[in-house]
C-alpha cells in the first residue's frame, strides 16, 4: 500500500464563501475601516493644541492619546476569541459601528473628560477593526491569494499612519478640529453599509466558556504596558517608585496570565498555538520587526528636528518618501507571494535588508543632505513592506481554521510587544546615553536644563547660543545613531526567525511543505 507523500500536508479548502465581486466590496469597505483606524491613532497629535486650548484640561492630554491604545489593544485579543466561537460577521458590524459612534461623540465632546471616553469608546471600535480586518480576510480570500491582498493592506495602514498628522493640522487649521473625527462618518458609515450588504458568513455557534479571568489579565497587562511605555522617560525617570511598581506589575501579570492560559477549557490566547513552530518564530519576528519599525518611527524625525534644524513640518514631509516605498513593496511583494505561492523570501530579504538600512540612517550628521535623507527613508519603506504583512501571512497560513481569530490577535499583540516593550527598552537606553553626552558637552547648570529623553523643542533649541546649540545637536546626533546600531542585532534576530520559518508553498487547499 503506497504511503503518502510525508511532505504534503493536506488542509482544507480554503476558498473564499464569497462571490468575487462580493469580495472586491467587502475587501474595499475593510480599507476604508483600516484607513480609518489607522488615522486615528496619529491624526490628534497635530490638533491637540487646539483641542486642550478650547476645551482646557491639559492634565488629560496625555489621557487623549493613551486611553485609545489601550482599550483598542485590550479589546483586540477579546474579538479574536469571540470571532473563533461565534464567527466575525456581527462583530465587525459592531467594530465598525462602535468605532463611528465614538468618533461622532469626540466631534461634540464639550470638555476633555468627555473627550477622552469618548476616545475610549473609539478604541473598542478599532480594537475590532485592527483584528476582525485579518480575520475576515482570512475567511474570504482564497490561501493562494492572501499574500496580494495582505500587501494591499499593509499599503493602506502605512498610508493612514503618515497622513494623520498632515491631514489633522489641514483640518484643525481649516475647519475645526472636530472635523478630525467628523471626517470618519461619511467614509465609515458607506464601509458600513458595505459591510452589512456583502459580507454573507453564517454564524458560528459554540457551547465554550468565555475565558474572561484570561481576558481580565491580559487586559491589565496590555494596560500595564502601554502606561510604562507612554510613562517612562517621559513623565517619570526610569527609576522611579511608580515605573518599577508597573514594571513589576508587568512581570506578576505575564505569571498570572500564563498560569490561566494553561489551564482554561478555551484560553482566550491559546498556548496551543505557540506548538506549531512557524507561529512562533512569525510572532517573535514581528516583535523585533515592530521594535526597529518603532524605532525609525521616532527617532529618525527627532534627529531631522534636533540634529538637522528642521521644523517639524517639514519631518513630518520628509515621512512620505517612506510611505512611497512601502506602497510599493507592499503591492508588488504581496502580487509575487500569490504568484510564486511562497511568502518566507519576503520577511527573509527584508530583515536581511535592515540590516544595511540601519547603517544608513547611522551614517547620518547634522550636515547630511536632505536627498540622502529622502533617500534613506524610501529604502526604509521598501523594507518595511517585505516585513511587515507577510509575517501575518506566515501566522494564517499555518493556524487552524477554529483558532484563526485567535492567531491573527496573537500576530497583533506580538506586533504591540515591539512597538511599546521594544522600543520603550531602546528609549531608556536613549536617555541614559544622552545625558551621558550631554554632561560631558556641557556646562552642568546648561545640560541639566535639557531633558533626557529628547523632548526639548526646537525653538528652545534654536534660542541657546551658538556654542551651546552645536554641543546638544552634536549630542542628540550621536546618541540616536548609537540607537541605529543598538538596533541592528534585533533585526538580526528578526533574520534568524524568518529563516526558523518552514518554507511553505501555499496551493489551491493544500499546503505544501518545501
């Protein structure tokens, strides 16, 4: 009797329960709601001047911002559980409609108290649109084709992310900054009626409890996490009573919560998954792909602003030839992972990539032209677009059908733990070296007057004597390049992971190991 072929693992057909004009609807109507969540982690930053002028408030400023993050976080590991047992359709319904409710409060809120819930209430509506998007593209698109439509994706969020700031400061100046959550009602409210029309998937029905003690403890983690990242080196020294009592939080957390996973009926993430190799490595190469994406993020502008003396609407200009890559590569990468029905080469080359890119970024000074600059940060996009989706890819191509919300969530927060954890550990890293350079630049009383963690402006920047003002900008220009290099074995860890992923050829509902 022939045996089969032990490199061929047979999975289930995984074609899409849509018709195709069904789908090009649906997948159009999740951009417009990626877009849309996407915007708004960013396009406050620019309005909220305006906004804590009219409103007054300013002790909620930094409230603005967090209370988005982490309910959007908290809530995204709860729709990936909920999407497994009771299916995505009603609760993408509900993504999107908490998401327009709390944006059409925002625009009315008359204080920031009410602002900041209603911000709240934005965030559960993006928590589900960050996680049920994946998931419902997962259900819908077709294994083989997945790979074209993720890059589309990834194009959209990067897009949404550099164009909140500039569409935000063309709203507040032009309108009112109300209009910066106004503007998501049309847009949303036409992807919601897409949604409702074309999305046709049953129901799922299931008997498993809820794991809410799991949810619970991760929740106060996820929490934990972005108040010691968002805190830390910025409102209180690394050092500090109240940085130590959450890091430490943190770490009885982490015990609790995987504690609970290993012993819940129907874990809210399931240590299940962390058994199939490919999962594991794909989560532990967005960590580190999501530190360095970080990183870029926030350094590579405060070098322009402080180091090169640029105002800061011209950095945020300088984001585009960014944006400009990572459409590219995300397009064309994601059409050639569906056409050669492999999508380990693309996280490979671009963690390999980031290697030199670094190198670039740390070859830079206050002199460097402004070319080179455009230069450095289209190659940088070009590689955030090999790595970025196709880790998600790698994440969905391997993870059971009954667990694929709770993959795609996993996949999320392992992208969160490197853009919060990751990048907060390089920024302590950052303080400590700048005060460092600065001490050994300055005179004492001057360098005890700039802050540690780069938050000087650049006007206070411009007003220091010509002397003083090169010594700070020599200063900040040296230690963000040491951050470049600090970077590097993270994406070469990022590299090891990629090349640990199995290398798998992605068929019509087959999967074939290569």
């Amino acid at each position: 009797m022939a045996t089969p072929d032990p490199e061929i693992v047979d999975a289930p057909p995984r074609e899409g329960p849509l018709g195709r004009n069904s789908m090009r609807i649906v997948v159009i109507a999740m951009m417009i709601c990626s877009a849309l969540g996407s915007l708004d982690l960013t396009i406050v930053s620019t309005a909220a001047p305006t906004i804590v002028g009219q409103l007054e408030g300013v002790q909620y400023l930094s409230l603005l911002f967090t209370i988005y993050i982490i309910v959007a976080g908290v809530t995204t590991p709860l729709y990936g559980k909920l999407a497994d047992l009771y299916g995505t359709r009603r609760l993408y319904i509900f993504a999107i409609s908490a998401f327009l409710i709390g944006s059409a409060l925002s625009g009315m809120a008359q204080s920031m108290v009410q602002l900041v819930a209603f911000r709240a209430v934005q965030g559960v509506g993006a928590g589900g649109l960050s996680v049920l998007t994946m998931t419902v593209v997962a259900e819908i698109v077709p294994l083989r084709e997945r790979g074209r439509f993720m890059g589309m994706f990834g194009a959209v969020l990067g897009v949404g992310a550099i164009a909140g700031p500039l569409l935000g400061g063309v709203l507040t100046d032009q309108l009112s900054w109300r209009w910066i959550f106004y503007i998501n009602l049309p847009l949303g409210l036409i992807a919601l009626a897409a949604i409702i029309r074309e999305l046709k998937l049953p129901p799922k029905k299931s008997t498993m409890p809820i794991d809410y003690l799991g949810f619970i403890l991760l929740a106060a983690l996820i929490a934990d996490i972005t108040l010691l990242t968002s805190r830390g080196g910025v409102q209180d020294a690394w050092s500090s009573p109240i940085i130590l009592a959450l890091a430490a939080a943190g770490i009885v957390l982490v015990v609790l919560f995987v504690l609970r996973e290993l012993r819940a009926p129907e874990p809210i993430m399931p240590p299940r998954l962390f058994r199939i190799p490919s999962i594991t490595f794909a989560c532990l190469a967005n960590v580190m792909v999501h530190t360095w994406i970080t990183v870029i993020g926030a350094f590579v502008p405060m070098f322009i602003q402080l180091a090169m003396g640029i105002n800061a609407f011209n950095s945020g200009l300088l984001q585009l030839p960014m944006v400009f890559g990572l459409m590219v590569v995300s397009i064309v990468g994601g059409n050639l992972i569906t056409k050669w029905r492999r999508y380990k080469w693309s996280p490979v080359l671009g963690s390999a990539l980031a290697v030199p890119s670094l190198l670039l970024f740390a070859t830079m000074t206050p002199h460097t032209s402004l070319w080179l600059v455009i230069t450095y940060m289209v190659v940088f996009g070009l590689v955030v677009g090999l790595c970025m989706q196709p880790l998600m890819v790698a994440i969905q191509a391997t993870a059971p059908e009954r667990d694929m919300g709770s993959a795609t969530a996993t996949g999320a927060f392992s992208q969160r733990i490197g853009g919060s954890l990751g990048f907060a550990a390089l920024a302590a890293l950052f303080s400590s070296r700048l005060s460092t350079e600065l001490s050994h630049r300055l005179p004492a009383d001057t360098a005890a007057r700039i802050p540690s963690d780069g938050s000087i402006s650049p006007v206070d920047l411009q007003a220091l004597p010509v002397e003083l003002r090169v010594a700070v900008e020599s200063a900040f220009a040296d230690t963000i390049r040491s951050v470049f290099i600090w970077t590097i074995p993270l994406m070469v860890l990022a590299l090891v992971f990629s090349l640990m992923l199995k290398n798998v050829r992605i068929d019509e509902g087959v999967e074939i190991e290569v």
